[in-house]
C-alpha cells in the first residue's frame, strides 16, 4: 500500500488483545495494510500497533473493526500507551496455571508410579484432568480455533490438537477401551497392548508447561508497560504559575509557553524555560545522569523533571506539555519499545507446516490400516498413535524449562534475564555502550586528593573545611564532609553561616572566618593562592576532578579534590568484554576531561569512535541508532532515567540494579547487584540458554521426525509413544540443567 501524496496522514497508535503468537501479530498487521490509505506495523512483545492512516478516508472505528475482523481485539491509545487490562490478564494466567498445576500433579503421580496405581484410578485421572484440558488448555483450543477459522495453524493448534487427542483416547480407553479392567486383570503388563493405556498425564503436564512459558511471557510485556508508566509518573504533575501577582496552582499540563513558573526548593521543574529571577542549583540527575547539580541563575536554561535543591527560582516557560525534554524521553522511550522487531519464535515457524502435516499422516494411516487390514480398531490406534507421539511435550518443555534453570542460575548471580527475545538479541551482540555515572563510576562523589599550602597540615584543613561544609546539602559540600569526619572524628560547630549557591560558602570556625569554594570565590575576597595550589588546581582539571579552595586568613591553604570513582570492578568487567570479542564504548554528560580520566582510568579506547562526552538523553539514543545502522549489534549499560531511552533502543538493554525503576523496566537485562562484572556474565549466560533452547526444540521435533513414521506403520503403540515423549521430556529437562555449569566470573 502506497499513501496518496496530498491527503492528510495521521497517525495512531493500537493497543491490541488476543494475540498468542507471531503468525497472530503478521495476521493483524496484514489485515489492517489491506485497507487503503494504512500503513501498519504490528509489535507482538508490547501488543501494540502503530498505524498511519489516511485520515481523509480512514476513521479510528475502520482500524478498529478491521483487527476485530481478523479475530483480535483493538483501542485506540490516548493518554495511556499500553494495555490497562493487562495486570487483570496477569492476575487470571496465574490463576490458571496454579489450579491446573494442582490438578495435573496428583494425575502424573496416579500415571506414573506403579505403586501409586490402585483401582480405578483411571477414574481419578480422567476427573482430575477433565478441567485442566478443558479449562486450562482453553486459552490453545480458543487460538486453534480462531486460526482454523482463518485457514492458518500455529503453536496453539499443535497444542491443543495434543491435548485433545490424548485425552480424548484416554477417555476411550478408560470407558470402552477396557483400561480398567485389563489393569485389574492382568496387571502392568496388559498396558502393552492397544485400547489400554491411557494418556492423562500427557493431557496435564503439556497444558502447564505451556501455560507456565506464556505466564512468564506475560510478565515480560508488562514490565514493558511499566517502563513508560513509571517514567510519566516522575514528571511534573503540578506546576505554580504567577496569574495577575498571585500564586496559582495549576496542572503541569496545562501551563502555557510564556508563564511565568515559581519553583521552590525541593520542587521539579514542569517546563522547560529560561530563569527569569533567583539562584539555586539543579538536581538533574534525571536528565543527564550526572550527580553534581547545575548552578543557575538569571538567563540560563533549565529542564523540566529537574529538582530545584536550594533557591526559589521564576521561570519563564518556553516549552510546554508535550515539548518538554521529559516528554520528549517519554516518547523515546515508547517509539523505541514500538519499533523494536518482534523475535519469530522457531516453533512457530515449523509448526504452521508441522500441524497440517501431521493430521495428513494421521488421516493416511487410518485410511491405509482400514483398507490393507479391515480392521477399525487397529488403524484407529495407529492413526492415535501419530496423533499422541507428535504430542508437543518436549516442546513445551524445551523453552520453559531452560529459561527456568538459566534464570535461577542469573538470579545467584544478581542478573534477571527477561525472556527468550532477550536471548535471541544477546547471540548477536558486538558492541557494548556504557554510561558512565553509575553504571561504570559509583554515582557518589567522593574526597580523591588533598594538596595544603606551607604550614597547613591535611588535617586541619579538612577540619575546617568540613565544618562549614556540613551545614550544606550539596553532593560536594557531603563528599568533603565524610571524609573530614572519617580522619578527624567530629567537627566542630560553624557559625555566620553563608551559602552562595554555584560558588561555595563561608562560615566561621573556632573563631576564624573559614571560606570553602571555586576559584571565582576567592577572586572576590582578593585572597592569595600559592603557585603549589595554582598547579594542583589546573592538575585536577586536567585529570577531571571538580576542585574547591580552602581559605582563611586572606590566604588559599588547601586545595580538595573530588571526583566520581571508578567501581572497584569496572576494570575487570571491561577487559572481560575484551576478551568476549566486545567492544565497549563510554557515553557520558561529563565534561571531556572527566570522560578522558574514567575511560583510561579501566581500560577503555579513548579516540571518537570508543569515547563520547558531554552527551543528552536524545545523544544517548542518536548514538545507539547511529551504531545499529552501521551494522553494530548494540547492548546498552545504564543506570538512570535518561538512560531509559536508549535502553529501549538498543538490541539488548542491561539495567544497573542500584539505578531507578524507570531503566530497570525498560531494559531486557537488570543487574541487580550493580557489579559491572555481571554485564559480561549475563551476556555469556544469555547466550548459553538460547543454545539449550535451540537444542531441545531441535530434539522435540527431531524426536516426532523419527518416531512419527514408526507410529504409522504400527510399530509404535500409544504406550510406547507416550514412553518417547517421556524420554524427549527427561532429555530436555536434563540437558536445560547443564545451565548450572556455566562458568561466571565467580
């Protein structure tokens, strides 16, 4: 479909139900680029789609009802980007699946263990798995028949033509097969024979595991919700505005370009604008992921969903509602999450030719045993035969059971890995994209160096500097703090306190007149700094640390250092990327001598192509994007709501543990203890559990391959089918354990 040039295109976005697998999300995505004047994407992981119309000859109502005519269920999305009802569909899956775990465990045992056999249990099997291969497995036989309707097949057809089929003889067997007298009769040994074996268990235990990886699948796509939801939840709801000399509170909504906004200490900035009137410094950690606040005054920009830490601030409002940078990291996030291509599961692909096939086989072998035997029976349990051994047990096995073990090992080692998309991504990954603060960098600033002038001792001047210090919140002002209270115990009281935003304070000490700040400060008190503290402070410059003075007297005596410190891992991680053929990249709103210092300081290229500084949250992203269409398979690292949006753009997003709940939902990967040295661990897990996944979904169907044409032939019963698929499933279970092995960096 082409759009007509000169008609009016629009766009909106779909949130859709119903959908249970990939042929689901082609077959909506088809349906709505059949209508004329649409353009329509489908994204199966976050059930959305996002149409652009030709509003001229397309309402919401036509899209709407073209996804209801494919047997799906569709809403345009207004303010709230993802399903609502997705938790209530949450809630009921778990509800599903426990009950019919229930159910299906005393079925296996009655099935399985001899000495658990007594008389009549078939009776107790078939009543205790009636309800879960009918209720449990109804969300499959609802898909089987939805995709029958539309001449198509899927996992959900092999599934519930499984369940169906082994439970349907095992209710034949039980009834009129003689099962229950033959077990009475004559013991274990009358189950070799045809018309009396039954197949509960099978019926039981394939409805839970499938319904145990679609839990999990569930879970993964509300997290995806959540990420945006908790990143619109950080704004600005309010916002003070001066109306006519008075303070009026309105919604941040509805603030309008031009308002002047009143921002007290401790309040978010709703707009973004230029500060008209006052001094403060901002907490914008939000936007930049940076931990020092930015000091602003008069004329200088500001950003909205920043923290106002110290002054009331007037600001002039030039971008509103959805202009603002926050809104704008909003919608990265969400495009990105919407765009991302949905993984083609490999059971789905095989299947849609896989189901046809077998119901040929069985159809032919009844046929061909009626007509060379004459006997109903017989081609009847041949034609069963193939129907249970093509039963997709170890299939259902194959994923859920290695994302179980794969996972459980992650969790020992502080790692989530959020479902098999993740893993599919992982496989491919060359390039690792790193934010700085927080991620490779503890996030907290810290005292890293003391230079004194002549007769000024280290600890005297931390004594003094941190006495005046502690009177101010400021992450520098604390980092000095800590450090004088650490060597030299408590500190004495200060008084004549005086904070001067963006330039330092002053205070008097034990009776002397103690100022600790920048250069610019001491430039105003005309105080004297000596040529050994000039040099430390272009030295700390160099090496990209924030420097403050130390004077009384009328003279410089010390100089401190702080800085933002390397993790004690991070050299360790990086040179284990290395070794992984990877290649690591920094990404940081620091100043370039700060991002020069980390990178050298654990081991990463420092040129333009390893090295970028200074960067915002849309840098972040443009940079992902610009990597990924060089052919780059980019794994983002970060910690902070600005980092959000490139994680969501990214192949493979790996959210810091100690960071906000906005990166963690947003990212594929979290590392929940924050040691860098998991990213490369969880990269190396990730991949190991998609080749187990790969090799037990080749043995699932290798498994039907081979024993498909002994159960057409005759030489293969029911029992003996449901002995095979019982082997597949203890192969799979055995071959997902070996997950436990992996070698991690502990």
């Amino acid at each position: 479909m082409t759009m007509t040039p000169g008609r009016t295109i629009e766009e909106v976005e779909l949130s859709l139900t119903g959908m249970t697998c990939a042929a689901c999300a082609r077959r909506i995505e088809t349906a709505l680029n059949d209508l004329d004047g649409v353009e329509a994407a489908v994204n199966f992981a976050t059930e959305t789609a996002m149409v652009a119309y030709d509003a001229d000859r397309i309402s919401h109502e036509t899209l709407v009802q073209a996804v209801d005519g494919a047997g799906y269920g569709a809403r345009v999305v207004d303010d709230e980007p993802f399903d609502d009802g997705l938790e209530d569909r949450l809630s009921a899956a778990r509800t599903r699946l426990v009950a019919s775990a229930a159910l299906a465990v005393p079925v296996a045992v009655l099935s399985m263990v001899p000495a658990a056999m007594f008389h009549n249990w078939q009776w107790w099997a078939l009543a205790l798995s009636a309800p879960v291969a009918a209720w449990g497995a109804w969300p499959f036989h609802r898909a089987a028949l939805k995709n029958a309707r539309h001449g198509t097949s899927s996992m959900d057809t092999l599934i519930s033509v499984g369940v169906v089929a082994a439970w349907v003889w095992s209710l034949w067997a039980t009834v009129w097969g003689g099962a229950v007298d033959a077990h009475m009769h004559e013991g274990m040994s009358a189950m070799t024979g045809t018309g009396t074996h039954v197949y509960f268990e099978v019926a039981s235990t394939v409805t839970v595991f499938i319904l145990l990886g679609r839990y999990l699948e569930m879970r993964a796509k509300n997290s995806a919700g959540n990420a945006l939801r908790s990143l619109l939840a950080l704004g600005a709801r309010h916002a003070t505005v001066l109306r006519d000399g008075q303070e009026v509170s309105i919604p941040g909504s509805v603030v309008r370009e031009g308002d002047l906004v009143v921002v007290r200490p401790g309040e978010k900035v709703a707009v973004d604008g230029i500060v008209a009137e006052g001094t403060s410094s901002l907490d914008t950690s939000m936007i930049t992921g940076e931990s020092v606040p930015v000091d602003v005054a008069p004329g200088d920009p500001v950003v909205s969903a920043t923290v106002n830490t110290t002054g009331r601030l007037l600001v002039r409002a030039t971008r509103v509602g959805t202009e603002t940078t926050f809104a704008r990291m909003a919608r990265l996030v969400r495009d990105a999450q919407a765009t991302r291509a949905p993984v083609q599961r490999v059971a789905d692909k095989v299947s849609s030719i896989f189901v046809p096939t077998v119901f040929l086989i069985s159809a032919f072998t009844f046929v061909g045993w009626l007509v060379l035997n004459g006997d109903p029976e017989r081609a009847f349990t041949a034609a069963v035969a193939v129907l249970i051994i093509a039963c997709p047990c170890a299939l259902g096995l194959a994923t859920p059971t290695a994302l179980m073990v794969g996972s459980g090992r992650a969790a020992q080692m502080g790692i989530v890995i959020k479902g098999i998309d993740v893993l599919q991504s992982t496989r491919r990954i060359d390039t690792v994209v790193l934010d700085k603060t927080g991620t490779v960098t503890t996030g907290k600033m810290a005292l890293v160096d003391v230079v004194c002038g002549q007769g000024t001792s280290r600890a005297e001047a931390l004594a003094r500097a941190g006495a005046v210090e502690r009177a101010s919140e400021h992450p520098i002002a604390r980092a000095i703090v800590a450090a004088a209270e650490a060597e030299t115990g408590r500190l004495a009281e200060v008084g004549d306190f005086t904070s001067m935003p963006g330039v330092g304070a002053t205070g008097r000490v034990d009776g002397v007149a103690v100022s600790v700040g920048r250069e610019e400060m001491m430039r105003g008190s005309l105080a004297i700094v000596p040529g050994v503290l000039r040099t430390a402070l272009t030295d700390a410059r160099t090496a990209g640390r924030t420097a403050v003075l130390v004077t009384w007297g009328g003279e410089a005596r010390a100089v401190l250092a702080v800085s933002d410190q390397p993790k004690p891992t991070s050299a360790e991680a990086i040179a284990a990327l290395k070794v992984m053929g990877l290649a690591p990249i920094l990404v940081t709103g620091d100043n370039p001598a700060t991002a020069r210092a980390v990178a050298e300081s654990v081991g990463i290229d420092t040129d333009e192509h390893h090295l970028y500084a200074g960067v915002m949250p849309e840098d972040k992203v443009g940079i992902v994007r610009d990597l990924q269409e060089r052919g780059y398979a980019v794994a983002m690292v970060g910690d902070g709501v600005n980092d959000a949006a490139a994680l969501a753009q990214a192949d493979v997003g790996v959210a810091m543990g100690g960071g906000t709940d906005v990166a963690m939902q947003a990212s594929d990967l979290t590392i929940v203890n924050g040691d860098l040295r998991s990213v490369p661990d969880a990269i190396r897990l990730s991949r190991a559990t998609l080749r187990t996944i790969r090799a037990n979904v080749f043995w699932a169907f290798a498994y039907n391959v081979a024993a498909i044409p002994l159960a057409a032939t005759g030489r293969l019963n029911p029992m003996w089918a449901g002995l095979a698929m019982a082997s597949s499933s203890v192969f799979v279970v055995v071959n997902s354990l070996r997950l436990k092995r992996v070698r991690l960096h502990r």
